[in-house]
C-alpha cells in the first residue's frame, strides 16, 4: 500500500496555517464539543514545537492505522487437496475429505487434525467432494449419484448420474455444477457420440448444457473408459483431463480446448484395446487420476497422475491455470497419498492412513433416528434396550442373497462375545411376514430379529441391503458397513469391537 505527504507551508508564530485547518483525531473531537458548547472560547496560542509534535504524532497513528488496514490475510493452515486418490474440497475453516473405505468423509483443520467424522446411510463409498453454493458439500457416490450436505453432516439434496457413473465439481461461488465420466467406476457401456464429454448442471442436478465432444474409439464399449475423467471448475472455467491419455486441458464455453498440456510420458497415444489372449482384458495406461485447486492466493491447478501405467505410484504435477504450464512435478513413489498446500503454495505430502487414524476432536454422531420395533414374539425392542453394550444395528430381507450369506458370520460373532458386552439387533425390511418368518426358521439366528415391515428404507435411508451399523455403548456411531465383505470384513469387525469393549469411550457426542 502507498501513500503520499501533503506538502506544509510555514507554520507562523500564530499558529494559523495559511488558512487551512489541521484535524487530526484530537482536534476533531475537540471541534465537535465545542460546537455544542453555549460559548466559543478562542484558541490559546501553541507554540511551533509543540504544533510540529502534534503533526507527527498524528501521522504515526495514521501509519498504524494504514499498517493494520495493510495487514495480510492470516495464513488459515493447510488445506487438504486430495486423500488417497480422491479430491478434497475447503468448506469455511475445515478441509472436507472422502473416506470411501469407511463409507464417511472427515474435516480436517488447518493443522489437517480431525475434527470430526460424518456418516449417513446416504453415504456408502464417496469418491470426490466439492464446494456447493451456501457453505454446502457435494459428495460423489461411486456409483455416480451426487449428494449435498451441510457441514452437520445433515443431507440436502440427492440426484441421480447424468452419465452411466460420473464425478461433479465446482468452485462453490457460483450456480454451476460440471459432471465427467468418473474415472473412479468405469463401466463399459457403448456410445455413439451424441453425449456431451461434460454436462454443465444448475445446483438442483439438473442437465443445463453439454460441453465438448467425446472420441468414440474402435471398440465402442469402451468409450466410458477413453472419456472418463477428473475435472475442475475454478473461476467459472472448466479444466479437464482424460483418465488414459496424457493430457490437461482448459475448456472454453463450448468445450474446445483453450491450451493443452502433456507431461510427455506416452511417445505414441493409442486407444485401450482388448488384449490377446483367453483372458478378457483391457490394455490401457492410468494417466490422470484427480484434479484440485490451490487455495488463493496460491491458485494454481494440481494434478494427481500415474508414475507408471498401472498407477501403483503416484506423482504430482502442479500447472499455471492460464497458460497450462507445468512448473512443479513430483514422483511420489506410493499407490496412495495425502496432498495439502498453503496459500502460499507450500506443499506437504503426508500418509493417508496416518490421517485417517487421528480421533476426531468432536467425537461421534448418535444413531437416529433411535427405533423402537417389535420382535418375531409381538414383544416391544428399543435402541436404548442396547444401551451400555457394543451393537450391531443390522438391516436385512428375506430376498437379499448377500443378507443370506451374512447371516452365519453374524450367528458365529454373536456366539463368541459375552452378551454383557457385545448384542446384535437385526431389523427385517420385509414387506411379507410369511417369508421373513420362513427366512428365520431357516436360519434360526441366535440374535434377536425385529421386525421393520418394509419402512426400514424409508427412514434411514440405505442404497441397498444388507446394512449395518457399528455403535458404542452410549449408542453413537463407530462405523457403517454396506453390503457383505466376506471374512475378511468380520475379522476387521472382530478388531473394532474387541477394542471398543476394553476402551474407555469418552468421546464427546
């Protein structure tokens, strides 16, 4: 900031300054109370010296006055850009992050320590969030859907996929949403080249316009792999960048490319072609995986790519977003990672599951809402029947085959923990009692069964069957599971809840 001194005529021994009145912050408050007085009183004659240091004294209070106007903005931490493979996005004061492999996303502080965890039945493997108009997130289901929530963790809205599975962004300030084919669930699904290679979508998910052309290679089927992508919104300008060709773009209005840029890893570009042999594979090379933008004033385009063409290492490659060049790249040398940056631009490159195993500074969320069914024997069950035991929350139906095979794993858990410390409260979602019932006679599950008559869905709001809920002993969430795991889910289950026995649970709800 500048600023300019006025110039001072000569201060004569009267005090008067050519006519011209100096206020400074003394001077004005003195005016103002006399002018409210019943009689003016004449100014006592001030000696040069004394004027002279009043002068100064006023100018370094308006020097600090300017220097505090001046002060820089405070430096808010770090913001997280990616975790694991997927973008993250800054919401406020925290950094938002998808936690697929725990079905919940996490915000971190600008030190990136957890402040809290977010579950919800709506949630099963986000990939990807992003700002939303209002200080909101939106959170990318694998499968493509795209969620809203607040940062209570409390849904807003929910859209299906334009696209066979697709991943949004956008840069929160405006009402623009972009959709690509997600590079996070590629489905081989032919094209013929009428669809967009984006859609631009209003704050409802609704398509507002197409953007680009997709390439339709030999093969058609795999037409959602060659124009699967990340891309980015930033400023009102689309970034975008295929996940099997070596290229980033930025898009203008109609899609067109407005610079391309390549970091030079593949000498000849060809599509993935299904390879030779008995084995039905694809031969294609993983290129760019996820895309995010520095926080201001940094603001620069971050790119997560492949080291190698099978992404089992990782690298970074930082971009100016005007002119596409490269300026930083790094070889992470991990199949995963963690990327946060300062608004200066200093980057730090941190473990990811390091990350993920920080307590969260706010605790837990309580299962809600609590239930209160009857078992197969008419006999009332409440949630807060459970209280002071670890508890499996269960949602099965008699017709769900993975419910099916779920069930002996559950019965050989049940069997093993003391009923002190450990209970299962299995909810039936079916319509037709009759076959809940044949379902309970087959298996006769040594666990309770409580009876939900098909409005289970509707009040929890699960994406499919089987689903269950992890809780402590003051009934707060540890965990969901979506779908069946097979033994491997149960011994990581087994783990969680022998630990949770013998802890001390003294997180805050």
């Amino acid at each position: 900031m500048s600023f300019q001194y006025a110039r001072i005529a000569a201060i004569p021994e009267s005090g008067a300054l050519n006519g011209v009145s100096i206020k400074t912050a003394s001077s004005v408050k003195t005016e103002q109370m006399a002018s409210t007085s019943p009689r003016s009183h004449p100014l006592p004659n001030v000696s040069i010296s004394a004027l002279y240091s009043l002068f100064m004294r006023a100018n370094i209070l308006l020097l600090a006055l300017l220097g505090l106007g001046c002060r820089p903005t405070p430096d808010d931490g770090f913001t997280l850009l990616f975790l694991g493979r997927a973008p993250a996005a800054r919401i406020g004061r925290y950094s938002w992050a998808p936690d697929a492999a725990h079905s919940r996303f996490v915000a971190f502080d600008g030190d990136l320590h957890v402040v809290r965890t977010v579950t919800n039945p709506r949630i099963a493997t986000p990939v990807a969030i992003a700002p939303y108009p209002g200080s909101r997130l939106l959170v990318t289901e694998r499968t493509g859907e795209g969620v809203v929530f607040d940062t209570t963790g409390q849904p807003i809205r929910e859209w299906d996929s334009p696209f066979p599975a697709s991943l949004y962004a956008a840069d929160g300030g405006g009402s623009r949403i972009i959709a690509s084919r997600s590079p996070y669930f590629v489905q081989f699904v032919a094209e013929d080249g009428t669809a967009p290679l984006l859609w631009m979508l209003d704050t409802l998910g609704q398509r507002h316009e197409g953007l680009g052309v997709i390439h339709v290679p030999d093969i058609r089927y795999l037409a959602q792999l060659v124009n699967a992508g990340p891309v980015a919104l930033h400023d009102g300008v689309v970034y975008y960048a295929p996940l099997v060709r070596d290229e980033i773009l930025r898009l203008d209005a109609s899609g067109s490319p407005v610079w391309r840029s390549s970091r030079g890893l593949i000498p000849e570009e060809r599509d993935p072609h299904f390879a030779a042999g008995k084995e039905r594979r694809v031969d294609h090379a993983l290129i760019n995986i996820a895309m995010q933008f520095g926080p201001p004033p940094d603001g620069r385009l971050y790119v997560l790519g492949a080291q190698d063409s099978a992404a089992t290492r990782l690298r970074l490659d930082v971009l100016n977003p005007k002119t596409g060049e490269i300026i930083e790249s790094r070889m992470l040398g991990t199949p995963a990672t963690a990327i946060a940056v300062n608004r200066r631009g200093a980057i730090r490159v941190l473990d990811p599951e390091a990350l993920l195993a920080q307590v969260p500074t706010r605790g837990r969320d309580l299962f809600m809402p609590p239930f209160a069914l009857p078992d197969v024997t008419g006999k009332p069950v409440r949630l807060e029947d459970y209280r002071g035991k670890v508890t499996l929350v269960n949602f099965w139906a008699s017709w769900c085959e993975p419910c099916r095979a779920e069930f002996p794993h559950m019965a050989s858990l049940y069997k093993e923990l003391d009923r002190k410390d450990f209970d299962i409260a299995a909810i039936s979602d079916d319509v037709s009692d009759s076959k809940m019932r044949a379902f309970v006679a087959e298996f006769r599950p040594p666990f309770p069964i409580l009876v939900g008559r098909g409005n289970m869905k509707a009040v929890y709001h699960y994406r499919g069957l089987p689903y269950s809920v992890l809780l402590d002993k003051q009934g707060r969430i540890i965990e969901r599971m979506f779908g069946f795991g097979g033994e491997t889910e149960f011994q990581h289950l087994r783990g969680t809840i022998a630990k949770e026995i013998h802890a001390d649970t003294t997180a805050r709800p």
